[in-house]
C-alpha cells in the first residue's frame, strides 16, 4: 500500500511514468503543467529554436527562463524514463524539444547507447551563436553516441558549428570526442512506405471525395495541388503569389487550372502563426476576388486538416504537386505526391532546393521559394511538359522514393547505433 501511494505521488509531481499497453506497444506518459508546455513548447522549442533551424532570426524570441524551463522539463523526461531501462535497451529520441535529454539522463548514470535524430534543418556556426546559450546545447547535442541528420549539408553544419564553437574536430567519418565520450553524426534520409502509400492512393482516388473533387472540376480543367502546416516556413505567401502571376503572365491558363492548398493550422498561440493566417486569407481574397469566375475558383484554401487516405487520392488527380517551403528539414509531401502518381500519367512536382527532400530529386522542378517568378515559370513548364518527360522525371523520381524509403531509414539509424564505435581522435 505505501509503494502504490508513492507511486501515484510520484506520478502527481511528474517524477514517474504513468504506462499503457496499446497495439502490442508499451506506452509511457507523464504529465506537464500549463507552465511547463509554455514554457519548453510554446516559446523555447517553438519560438527560438524552431525559427533559428530555419534560418529566420528575426523570429527569434529567446528568454533565459524559457531556456532553462526547457532544460527542467528534459530532466523530468529523464527522470522518468531511466527506472524503465534495461542494460540492453537502445535509446532513439527524436528532434530538437528533447536536444538536452542524453545529457540529463548521463547525469543520472544511465549508460545505454543513445541516439538522437533531428528532423529540421541544421545552422551554420554564424546563425547558432545568435542562440545564446548555443554551446551548451551543443555540448548536451555532443552526449548522445549517435546524432542523425536528413542530408549531407545538415550534418556538415552540425560539424562545423562542433568545430569552431566547441573546438572539436571530427574525423573523416564523423566521429568525435567531447569531454571524454565518443560520438558520431551520420546522414540518414527518412524516407516513406511507398508501396503501401501508392496503393492507398489509387483505391483514394477512386473514393467519394476524390469523386467530388473531381465533378468540381469540368473536363479539361486541371488541379495544383500543396499540402502542409500552416507554419511561417512553409513558404505559403510566395507560392499564392507566384499563383497569382502565373494566372497573369500566362492568362492561357485561366479556368483551366485550380490550386487546391491545404494548410492545417497549427500553434495557433503563437503570434507569428496568428499574423500569417491573417495575411494568407487577405492574398487568398485578394487572387479570387481578382480572377475568379462565376464557374471557376482559382485558389482553393482550407485550413483543416484532410485525412491522409484522402490527400492520397488528391495528391494521384493533380496535375501539380507545389511544394516550395522557404526552409524545411526532410518534406516527405514531395515523396508521399511521388509515389501517389499514376504511372501512365504521372504529375509533375515543383520542389523548393531548400527543401531536404531536394537532395534526393533532382528530377523534380526545384526553384528557389523566394522567387515567385521562379515557381511561376515551373508552373507554366509542369503544365506544359510533354507526357514523354513527365513520365521520364517520375520514374526516376520514384526510383529514390521506393530506395529511401521509412524502413530502410530507421534499419540504417539503428544499425549504426547497435554498432557504436570509439571515434579516431583527431587534433582539435
């Protein structure tokens, strides 16, 4: 009696995890305050971090209580998780909210191998020292034995800033030591199931919405379609405009193509996300007030979420996929409209080079997302380009998707992290 009552006033104050059995998976939870999520989500993950990993300085908004109410909630993690170890358990964790959490749970004497794999982009040393602070998470970066990133750039980032912040140097594969522990950073892109995704979609496409979709376009009529978070990085602002001149500088399209965009909403508590969907329905107003016709809509907008069975379907009718974020650490849109297309009449994808996902797909049209008479041009070439070079491009397009895809992913991290070496020491 007196250990299920410590138990429950652990769990009440955050210091145990509470555990579910679901899908033959273990889940284990513990509970933050109003304080705490504000404090490590809302405004030190997503309102320094997030905005620094994409480039956006300006967006920024650092506080040291945030910081160290980010530090304190990892610790909890930690604490939470390390009486649920085993001596052989691996340890994967995920993205930029838990970048202190192999540090925290070093401090409490677990020695399991660790990983950690980041999800957005990386910055080169110039924009990470802007983050105050920015060496020690670097350093707690530093704690885990394996630390994966989508490309080649990232991971040469992470390098750099390890180098002329910390003063370590790596060797040629990556590896390094930091305050007497070995570490390693690879790149490993994440990839999709696109065998079950391209099946998911031709049964979509075959579906009631994609049925009513379809019957709101009258025959000969195309769709362009873009498909992500309603987030600042996105690039959404440039992709209406450069919609809105391609409508102008090529008025042959008229009524004869839509963009449907979908755009979950997302940290709606945020104020930059609050002005930017306020900015996004003035352009969308603005671009059908303009062209729209009274059987033609030219910009189709929502901002609630589509089932992704559904967006499948959608991704296999349009004749565009428009996926231009200003930054973006992987996008697997682009991958997911790849493997949803029909191979007799597949679509043409317009990717942003900032993407992560460009790497992969040179075959894609890439442009540069802050130039709207860029993707205005891939707009008219995608809806120009012959059957014969759409179907060249997406093959090999799909070669890389069906190559890259999420199994190997996740079989390469953990292979890599099952196999934890000592580093060569190289000169610092």
């Amino acid at each position: 009696m007196v250990r299920l009552e410590r138990e429950a006033q652990q769990q009440r104050h955050g210091r145990a995890a509470a555990s579910r059995e679901a899908g033959g998976i273990t889940y284990a939870t513990i509970d933050l305050t109003e304080a705490d999520y504000r404090a490590f989500y809302v405004s030190f993950a997503n309102g320094a971090l997030w905005p620094l990993l994409h480039f956006r300085l300006g967006l920024v908004a650092y506080s040291g209580e945030d910081y160290e109410a980010y530090r304190a909630v990892n610790r909890r993690f930690a604490q939470a998780l390390a009486p649920l170890l085993r001596p052989d358990d691996l340890i994967w964790v995920h993205d930029y909210h838990l970048i202190p959490l192999a540090e925290a749970l070093r401090d409490l004497g677990v020695h399991n191998r660790l990983g950690f794999f980041l999800h957005t982009p990386f910055v080169p040393p110039a924009l990470l020292q802007a983050l105050p602070r920015a060496g020690e998470l670097l350093g707690a970066l530093c704690a885990f034995d394996l630390v994966g990133f989508h490309t080649l750039t990232y991971r040469n980032a992470f390098l750099d800033c390890v180098r002329e912040i910390l003063g370590v140097r790596a060797d040629s594969q990556g590896r390094l030591m930091y305050r007497g522990r070995a570490s390693r950073a690879i790149v490993d892109p994440v990839g999709i199931d696109a065998p079950n995704f391209a099946a998911g979609a031709a049964q979509a496409a075959q579906g009631i919405e994609a049925r009513q979709l379809r019957e709101s376009l009258p025959p000969g009529r195309q769709l362009a379609i873009g498909a992500e978070r309603l987030d600042y990085s996105k690039g959404l602002t440039n992709r209406f405009e450069a919609f809105a001149r391609l409508l102008t500088k090529f008025p042959e399209h008229r009524r004869h193509i839509s963009l449907l965009q979908i755009a979950a909403r997302s940290r709606e508590d945020l104020g930059d996300y609050q002005r930017l969907r306020r900015e996004l329905d003035r352009i969308v107003g603005e671009v059908n007030g303009r062209f729209s016709e009274f059987d033609w809509v030219p910009l189709r907008y929502m901002t609630r979420a589509v089932r992704r069975s559904t967006l499948a379907g959608f991704f296999r009718m349009a004749r565009l996929g428009v996926v231009t974020p200003l930054r973006d650490g992987m996008n697997l849109v682009a991958k997911e409209y790849v493997a949803a297309q029909d191979p007799a009449d597949p679509g043409v994808l317009i990717l942003s080079r900032f993407a992560g996902a460009a790497e992969e797909m040179a075959e894609a049209l890439l442009v540069n997302p802050y130039d709207a008479d860029e993707i205005t041009e891939a707009m008219h070439a995608g809806l120009c380009m012959s059957m014969e070079e759409r179907v060249e491009r997406w093959r090999a397009l799909r070669a890389r998707v069906w190559k890259t895809s999420a199994a190997r992913y996740s079989q390469v991290f953990l292979g890599y992290l099952a196999d934890v070496r000592p580093p060569i020491r190289a000169a610092s």
